[in-house]
C-alpha cells in the first residue's frame, strides 16, 4: 500500500522575520521567558446561561522568574477589559 502525502495546496506559507518581531518581556523584571498558569473569573450568574455563578478558568502566562503576570496577558483585569 503506497502512501500518498498530499500537500494542501490551501497551506498558506506564513514567512516572519524574526528581525520584525518584538519581545514580549516581564513588566516588572524584563526576563523574557514565561510559563503557563490558570487564572480563574468568575462568571456572574446573570451572564451565566444556566443562571448560576460559575468559575471560568483561564490560561495565562506568568514569568518564570519573578512570577508577574503581565497585564497585556489578563484579560478583563479587574472587571476592566484591557484587551
Ligand atoms: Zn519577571
């Protein structure tokens, strides 16, 4: 049985150069590297469509040095939307 590999012809080829990219650092402490973390909202019962509060979790990135977590990263940081 011969495999076929098809190429999608719908691939689009993404080329960036990495001299037009801009480092995204820690606010506090400028160190370039984070990891992934959870942050939880909460959901207000009146928004919630099954009428219950409920605890949306959401994935964020801290630095892996000093454990800030940007505030470009949160979305809707302390009720007020900041992306
Ligand atoms: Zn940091």
């Amino acid at each position: 049985m011969a495999k076929e590999i098809k190429m999608n012809p719908n691939q689009q080829q993404v080329n960036i150069n990495p001299d037009d990219l801009v480092d995204v650092v820690c606010s506090e402490c400028g160190c370039q590297t984070f990891s992934q973390v959870f942050l939880f909202k909460k959901l207000s019962a009146v928004l919630s469509p099954n009428g219950k509060e409920s605890m949306i979790p959401l994935q964020v990135f801290k630095c892996t040095d000093c454990g800030h977590i940007n505030d470009e990263f949160i979305p809707n940081k302390d009720g007020k939307k900041v992306l």
